[in-house]
C-alpha cells in the first residue's frame, strides 16, 4: 500500500472505531456546548468583545485538550508493537494529525455556532464573524498538529491527562498568542488584509509542527 | 592547565565586571526644567523675566559656575538664556528671556559647562504663552564648547538612571540559558542518533537544569528592573511572556523526565520534547517579539542595544559580561554533568 492510502485508510479507521462507539464524541461536543453555556451565564447575552474573543480561545483550548486526552486503542504496548511492524511510523502521525483535525475542524465550528447563539454577534461588524470562524479553524488545525505529538509522548510516557496538559499548554502558547491577537483584530474591526498575516503564521506554525512531528516521532514509537 | 585557566579566566572576567558594576559612577545628565512661576531680576538687565529651575543628575554646577551656558535650541535656531543663581551642583536657575514671538513652542535644552561638556533635554521645555510664527528668526548667540573632563563613565539615560547597571546583569544571563538550551539541543539531537550510550542524555539534562537557573535568574533581574523604570513586577509584554513560557516549557521538560521510569525510554522521549522546546524557544523569543511591538529595550524605538553600541564604556563592560557568565555558566553545566554521571554510575553499581 502506497503511503496515501495507507494514511486514508488508517484515518478511516480511526473514524469508524469512534462512530461504533459514539459516547467519546458525543462527550466532546456537550463539554463544549457546556462550557459555552458556561460562559453565557458568566457574561450574559451581550458579551464585550474583549471577555467574547478571551473566552471563545479558552473553549477551544480545553476542548482540544480534552479531545487529544481521550484514550486510543493503539497506544495500548501489544496494539503499537503491531503497528510497527505494519505501518511507517510517519504514515501513523500524518493519519493521527489528520484526524485531529478533522475533529478539531468539527468542534470549532461546534463552539463557533454555541458562541453566536448564546453570546451574540455583537462584536462582529461585516464580515468579522466568517473571518473569526476562519481563525478558529486555522488554530484547530495548528492544535491538531502540535496536540497529536504531544498525546502521543505523553501516552508514551504513561502520563495521562496532566502530562499531556504540562508538556503541552507551554508549548501551545505562541498559536494562542498569535489567535487572540487575530481575534482582537477582527473584533476591532481591522480589514482583512491587514491581519492575515496572523493566519499565514498559524499555517506555517502547523507546517512546522508536523514536519517537527514527522522527523521526530519514529524516535518515539519504536522501543 | 588549560581547563583550570578557562575557569580562572571566567571568573576574574566576572570580578572585573561586578567591580565596574557597582563602583563606575553614572554620567552626567539634565533631569528636568520647569517654571517655577515666579518673576525675577536678571543681572544688568532691567526687565523681569520668570525664573525657571533646570535639574541635573550628576552634574558639577558649583565648579566654576559663571562658565556654565544654558541654552534652548530648535533646529538650527538657539537662545541663550541669563543665569540667575546656582544653588548647588545639581540646581541652577535661569531667567526665561526669549522674545514674545517665537517659531517653535518646544524647544530643547542644551547646557554646556568645563567639567560636564555638553548635555541634552529632548524637548525640554513648553512655551504656552508665546506667539507662534515660523518664520521667526535671530542672530544665533555664540556658546563656548567644552570637551567633558569626566573619569570613566555609564552614560546617563532619561529614566532608565542607575538601573543601566543591570544590562550587564540582566541580558547575559538569557544568552547564557540559549548556550545552555543550544548545547542540550545538540546534546538531544546527538542522543537520539546514537541510542545505545546515554551520556549525551545526561548532558542535555544537566544543561537544561544550569540553563534554567539561569532563565529564572533572568526573570527576577528583569522583573526588578521592570519594577523601578516601568512601575511594575510584571507587566504585559510579548518579549517577557516569551521569556516566562520558555522556561514553562524547559520546567516541563524536567516534569516528563521524572515522570517516566525505564531511563532508555526517557533518553528518548525526553530529546524528543527537548528538540520540540527549542524550536519553541526560537519562536518566542525570536520571531514572535518582532510580530508584535514590545516596551522592551531593544524593541521599537526603546533605548537598547543600538543605542548602547555606540557607546564605548558600555561595551568595555557588557561584552566581558557575557563571556563571563557564560563561562561561568559552561563551568556549572559540567560540575553538574560530572555529578549526574557519578550519580548514574552509582545506581548501575547497586
């Protein structure tokens, strides 16, 4: 198998392992409906853009912590030890990545949806919103790409939930840096143009990750 | 021998930079000049003018003070104002004589005296209640030039004062933890090509732990600085969170260590994440800083390096200063890796 099917296939795979057992997804998407909730009673129906835009990255952040932090049946030692022998470890990531993202994509858009329901449009003016929606999507795929490699250390390690939030919080804090700033950008009502440079830095920052990632994990999955 | 006078060679490096750093007084510099609001009489003249007070900082006004000149200066145009009295070496007080028409309302203030030479007060002072005509124009006055006769020196920097003392201080110390955090990088990279020996394992490790103590030590000279020129421990800034999370991030790396148990394992991981915490040292502290504009010295239009550059008896300090902290550094990383060594040469005997 060339490495693109096999990197389709094992993405395939992943997806149909969660829909047979819809209870961890499921979970994802009322935490975060939740955690939306949460922050609507907080602020009320008219949020400042300020508390809006902290609040909206917050959501993301957790979620995706949360997400990454869900047990996966191949990182059990018997499970991995035949992975290895049947599939390059690189093709292993770029399929985790993958499908990181794809829920990551998901979830965001999710919370993106919660936001403007419970808290109100109110910040955006124009087209603010779909460009907001655009840097959400664009952080979830620079979290998928980092959050993949660091779940994988951490379930390597034996760590748990609180290694991967150790390792990983520090590490993810120059795209939040980058995403807040973007947001703040948007809400003030800068043009487009004049902020996408955020954007592109987001990108090269998942480009970086996951060639980091690529390089790297074979190191980390072999014993 | 050798190695012995790399250390001795750090150390009176370092000798020589803290004597320079608490003994080399400040330069001269104006502090201030106000209006104290009240008229006065100038010598041989019969009109009253309102007296202004001029401040300095380090001056030597009472020495020879009939040849001290203060003079207002914008662009090209400069006005020479009447002494009235000096009351010591720091405090003079002028008239304020300029005619009732002027072409600037701002102007900036220039003293010159034998032992100070001359000093600057960017913008001075504000005229409110003068008329403004641009074109406006007199005879500029002569004014007496003097070389400064000052022993070796700090120069002396609006706001910043004394507290310049700590760029020898405060900055080495981050280009310490880089060689540190650069040569547990190497020292990563090294591990995980050759996995059977864990000696260079050991070494990213003792090199992370010197580097941190010397990012941490980074943060509190900085955040003493920041506590005396910007009026707060912490304040919010791209180049300070940068630094803050980096050492996060290298704390994190001693947390995964402890965390895993089979030390082959941990070699492994380990560099792993530390490769991951030096492109992450890279882009916070390099890239991201110049994304965002930052209070920071250095960084957009603050005094920093390319104000220091220029001067020479700044230089003759710093630069020892780095190398001096960074071979004390490079010392305390290998007292470190020869300990860990010993110490895991130790539990492989038990």
């Amino acid at each position: 198998m060339s490495s693109a099917a096999q990197i389709r296939y094992l993405v395939r795979h992943a997806i149909r392992v969660e829909m047979r057992n819809k209870h961890g997804i499921a979970g994802l998407a009322v935490f975060a409906i939740a955690a939306v909730y949460t922050c609507y009673q907080a602020t009320g129906m008219h949020a400042e853009r300020e508390s809006w835009n902290a609040l909206a990255w917050v959501v993301l952040l957790f979620t995706a912590f949360n997400a990454v932090s869900k047990p996966w049946a191949d990182d059990a030692s018997n499970m991995r030890s035949f992975l290895l022998h049947t599939v390059k470890p690189q093709d292993w990531l770029l399929a985790r990545i993958l499908y990181y993202s794809l829920m990551l994509l998901g979830l965001g858009a999710l919370i993106f949806a919660a936001f403007l329901l419970f808290l109100g449009m109110d910040p955006f003016t124009g087209s603010g919103a779909l460009f907001f929606f655009l840097g959400i999507e664009a952080t979830a795929l620079a979290l998928a790409s980092l959050l993949a490699m660091i779940q994988a250390l951490a379930a390597r390690a034996g760590g748990g939930f609180s290694l991967i939030a150790v390792l990983g919080l520090p590490l993810i804090i120059p795209i939040i840096l980058v995403s807040t700033r973007y947001g703040m950008d948007i809400m003030k009502g800068i043009a487009f143009g004049d902020t996408a440079h955020h954007l592109l830095f987001l990108a090269t920052l998942t480009g970086g990750f996951t060639a980091l990632g690529y390089i790297l994990f074979p190191y980390l999955w072999r014993d | 021998m050798i190695q012995r006078s790399w250390k001795i060679g750090g150390l009176a490096l370092l000798g020589y930079v803290l004597c320079m750093i608490f003994f080399v007084p400040l330069g001269p510099g104006l502090l201030e000049f106000t209006s104290t609001g009240s008229a006065g009489h100038v010598q041989d003249q019969d009109r009253k003018v309102t007296v202004y007070a001029l401040t300095g900082f380090g001056t030597h006004w009472t020495e020879s003070p009939d040849q001290l000149t203060v003079v207002l200066r914008h662009g090209t145009q400069l006005a020479s104002l009447p002494l009235i009295e000096t009351l010591d070496a720091t405090h003079v007080l002028v008239g304020m004589d300029l005619p009732y028409t002027v072409p600037s309302k701002s102007w900036d203030v220039l003293v010159t005296h034998p032992v100070d030479g001359t000093l600057l007060l960017e913008n001075g002072v504000f005229l409110q209640d003068r008329f403004i005509d641009e074109q406006t124009k007199w005879a500029n006055p002569e004014i007496a030039e003097y070389p400064a006769e000052l022993p070796f020196h700090f120069p002396y920097q609006p706001q910043i004062l004394e507290t310049i003392r700590n760029l020898m201080l405060h900055v080495p110390m981050w280009f310490t933890m880089f060689l540190l955090m650069g040569i547990s990088f190497v020292a990563s990279i090294r591990q995980l090509s050759t996995a059977h020996d864990l000696h260079q394992d050991t070494k990213a490790e003792a090199s992370v732990q010197i580097g941190l103590l010397f990012g941490a030590l980074g943060l509190v000279t900085g955040s003493l600085w920041a506590r005396y020129t910007w009026g707060a421990w912490w304040v919010d800034d791209p180049q300070l969170n940068g630094a803050l999370v980096t050492v996060l991030v290298y704390a994190g790396y001693l947390v995964l260590r402890a965390t895993i148990q089979n030390i082959r394992l941990r070699a492994r991981l380990s560099s792993v994440y530390n490769l991951f915490a030096f492109v992450i040292l890279i882009i916070l502290l390099m890239v991201l800083p110049r994304f965002s504009e930052s209070l920071h010295p250095g960084k957009g239009g603050n005094p920093g390096f390319n104000s220091y550059d220029l001067d020479s008896s700044l230089r003759a300090v710093f630069y020892p200063a780095v190398l001096g902290w960074m071979m004390l550094g490079t010392w305390m990383y290998h007292v470190r890796l020869k300990a860990s060594s010993i110490e895991r040469k130790l539990r492989q005997l038990q």
